[in-house]
C-alpha cells in the first residue's frame, strides 16, 4: 500500500474516530449542574412538597376569605325540585254534607326557594327566603244551589319572601366566633408554613452534603483499597523472602479485603443518597446531578446579631404559640358565655303575592306579616355536661398558656445558641480551612518525592487520604455551619 493511501485512510479513520467521541462522550458526561442554593429553591418552590406547602396556607387564607366576605357580602344559594305530581284523597263530611264525599288536592308543578344568609358585623344573621308555589285543589262544591256532586277546581300560583333578622343577646355571636377562629388559622398557617420549608431547607443541606461527603469518603476508601493492595503484595514478596511470618501476610491480606469491603459498601451509600437527593428534588432517580461545594458567606454582622438575639419575643415559635394561646382563651371565653343565661332578638317579615283561579274566576293574592321576639334561656340542670365542656375549655386555654411560656424561654434560649454556634462555626470553619492547606502542600510534596522515587506509592497514598479526610472534616463542619444558619434564619419572618 503506497503512502497516500495510507494517508486517506488514516484520515477517514480519524474523522469517524471524532465523530464518535463528539457523539459518545456528551451522552456520557452530561450532568445537571445544581449549587445548593439551586437545590433548596427547586424543592421550596418547584416540588410537590414544596407546593403542598403553600397549598395549606392557600386553604387558610381562602377559609378567612370567605368567612369575612360574608360580613360584606351575602351567601346565596338556590334549592329546588323537579316538577312533581301528587295526589291526596280523603272522604269526610262537607259543608253540612249527610254523606262523606271526596276531597283531592293535587300538587302539580315547581317548588323552589333562593336562600340568602348575610352576617353581619354586630354579630346577628340575616336570612332571606324567596319562594315559588304552584298548586292545584279539588274539593266538593258546597254552594247553596250548587249541583250534587259537583266540585270546584282551584288553581294557584304564589310567590313570597320571608326576611328574618337575629341577633344574639347575653350570649357570644356565631359568625363571629367564626371569623376570629378562621382568622388565627391564618397566622399560625403562616407561622408552620415558615417552619416546614425551614425543615425542608435542612433536610435539602444534609442530603446535599452527605452526598459531597460521601464523595470524598469513596475516593478515600479507593485510596485505601489501593494502598492495602500494594502492602499485600509487598508482604507477599516479603513471606516469599521469609522476612515476615505467614500470620502476617494473612492480616495484610485481610486488610485488603477488609479495604474492598468498605469500597464497596461507600460506593452504594454514594448511589443511594444521590437518589435520596434526586427523589427530594422530584427528580428521576437516575438523574446525574454535579454538586458543587457551597461557599460560606461572611460572618454576620454584630448588628445584625444583636437585632436576632433582641428580636425573639417577634420570632416565629413564639408567635405561632401566642397566636395558639388567643385561640384557645377566647375559645374558652366562648364557651363559658354560653353557658349562663342567654337570649336572642329575632325579628321577621313576610310578605306574598300571586293568583288563585278558581271555576274560571281570578283573583289576587296579597298577604303580609311581621313579628318581633325576645327569647332567654337558662339552663337549670343537663347533669354537669355543660360545666364539664367549660372547665375542660379552660383547661385546654391554661395549656395553651404554658406552652406559650415554654416556647418564649425555649426560643430565646435556642436563638442565643444558634448565634454562639454560628460564631463558633466561622472560627473553626477557618482553621479547618487552613489545615486543608496543609494537608494539600503535604500532598503535592509527597507527589513531588513519588515522582522522584523518594517514597513508596503507599506513603503518598496516605497522604492523600490525609488530605481528603480534612477535606470530610470541612464538609462536617460546614454542614453544621449551614444547618444552623438556616435554622436561625427560620426563626424570623424576613429571615
């Protein structure tokens, strides 16, 4: 084969080679970059569970919207019936009759009401009933002169309203009992809402950096592996030599299983809290995700320090507790004024029109009525079970007290630690930090001797497992770091 030719496949076989290698190695290597920061905004705002979160304060506020709407607007509903046919027949003496004749009613039509409830600020309730009546009578026809047996045929047609207005008296209002309740629910459905995507935000980091960790732990065990390979076989050549005993080769070889063991056992832990990571961030678990070490953001500020430790009686366990304690005292306060004596003022209006042909004949109907009442009550006795229902309120207030002062110690003290931890946490994440460039000058020094034939490849192994240990003592140190970073920031609305 001449030279040319030679050249022309040479070059064919290249270009394949790279369209091979630019088709292969992007399908291979492709991997979603994602920061922690990245991490925690995906599963706050773009999971399910982030969404279910948000999903029970949306519940809270449209329950508090709609119970105060209701003092503005009114609740209207419509009910109604099918046309319907029914029929009574009865005999029974008639108008001075000496004989029982028969009496039918026959209801034929459309039976419907539009109901229409309004609270109202004072507490009362005004209700609005609308009503349509069609109906149709058949009874004996008992006019002087009037054919036996005859019967008169009567058809009407009504509409009417009834307005009724109540307002309780010496007693505590419904509605607005209601509304209060519905609107504590809110505030404390903020209040978990800030603590469960706290919880998620920590549950983010330390899968997060267990996965970085594991990482590290998995080339350190490689490293391992491989040193204890290379001592087996060193002392295999020793036991040969006689130099060392065969118990000894045993252990060495030993080791090096024991060394495999733990590969193997690091690899699969690093497998299963990547998928741990993907499933928290509802992605495929079989997504290749390229974590990136976080970065620690500068020390806080002593003035914001100081506002955090002065802020706690404003901090979210502490309102969420308070606003626990209201519900449940003025539950109780509720349930104490209705027990005495009680009363209500009602006050009602209707009013009628329509038609009734009777034989051929028409005539109108108009009818009115109104009426004013003043109702009280007192319960005498119902065997304790009222006094039982109050006392058993107020136990649940008293309870509500004491959790509300444990929560504002125990939520001062926890501020004052984090705030400690955190200052804490930023010295040693400097020291570690520098022991890291150590450790790495270490490295490259035993590199360097390795390269040099200076040292054995076992002891630059162990300096790079140094190495990479202070780097899993880091991470350590930063995942408590940032857990509690974002547990203090948890503590505070504005975080």
């Amino acid at each position: 084969m001449n030279r040319s030719l030679l050249n022309k496949h040479y070059l064919f076989g290249s270009v394949i080679l790279l369209l091979a290698i630019a088709i292969v190695v992007p399908a291979l290597s492709y991997a979603e970059m994602l920061t922690l920061d990245d991490a925690i905004d995906i599963a706050v705002n773009r999971t399910a569970r982030g969404g279910m979160i948000r999903g029970n304060l949306e519940v809270a506020e449209q329950n508090y919207f709609a119970r105060k709407i209701n003092f503005y607007v009114p609740e209207i509903s419509i009910n109604g019936s099918v046309p319907a046919y029914n029929v009574d027949e009865s005999y029974r003496f008639f108008g001075g009759a000496t004989e029982k004749q028969l009496y039918r009613t026959r209801d034929l039509g459309f039976n419907s009401f539009v109901e229409l409830n309004q609270s109202l600020i004072t507490g009362g309730d005004v209700k609005v009933t609308a009503n349509l009546l069609t109906r149709d009578d058949r009874y004996p026809n008992t006019r002087p002169g009037s054919e036996l047996g005859s019967f008169i045929k009567e058809h009407t047609n009504q509409g009417y309203f009834t307005f009724r207005y109540e307002q309780p008296i010496l007693k505590p209002s419904d509605s607005k009992n209601n509304l209060y309740n519905t609107r504590d629910d809110l505030e404390i459905a903020k209040m978990v809402r800030l603590e469960e995507e706290t919880a998620l935000r920590k549950e983010i980091t330390e899968a997060y950096i267990t996965v970085l960790q594991l990482s590290i732990k998995s080339e350190i065990t490689n490293d391992k592996f491989e040193a204890a390979g290379l001592t087996a076989e060193i002392d295999s050549m020793k036991l040969i030599d006689g130099v060392i005993s065969e118990e000894d080769w045993l252990l060495s070889s030993s080791n090096r299983l024991d060394a495999e063991l733990e590969s193997f056992e690091i690899e699969n832990q690093v497998e299963e809290q990547r998928r741990e990571l993907a499933i928290l961030l509802d992605r495929d678990p079989t997504a290749e995700l390229e974590l990136t070490q976080p970065t620690v953001s500068e020390k806080i500020d002593k003035y914001v320090r100081q506002r955090m430790l002065d802020s706690w009686e404003i901090s979210v366990p502490v309102i969420k507790a308070d606003m626990e304690y209201s519900k449940a005292e003025r539950q109780a306060n509720y349930a104490a004024s209705g027990h005495g004596i009680n009363g209500d003022l009602t006050a009602e209006y209707s009013t009628g029109q329509g038609r009734v042909e009777t034989d051929g004949i028409s005539d109108n109907i108009n009818t009115k009525g109104w009426g004013v009442a003043l109702n009280f009550s007192f319960p005498i006795w119902d065997g304790g079970a009222s006094g039982a229902a109050v006392k058993s309120a107020w136990l649940g207030a008293e309870q509500s007290k004491l959790e509300s002062d444990r929560a504002r110690k125990r939520t001062k003290a926890e501020i004052i630690n984090l705030v400690n931890q955190l200052d804490v946490g930023y010295r040693r994440l400097e020291i570690v930090r520098q022991q890291i460039d150590l450790a790495e000058n270490k490295l490259n020094i035993a590199e360097s001797r390795f390269n040099d034939g200076q040292i054995s490849k076992v002891t630059y192994l162990e300096s790079k497992v140094f190495y990479l240990e202070t780097r899993d003592r880091y991470l350590e140190e930063l995942k408590s770091y940032v857990l509690n970073k974002i547990e203090l920031e948890g503590k505070f609305i504005d975080g």
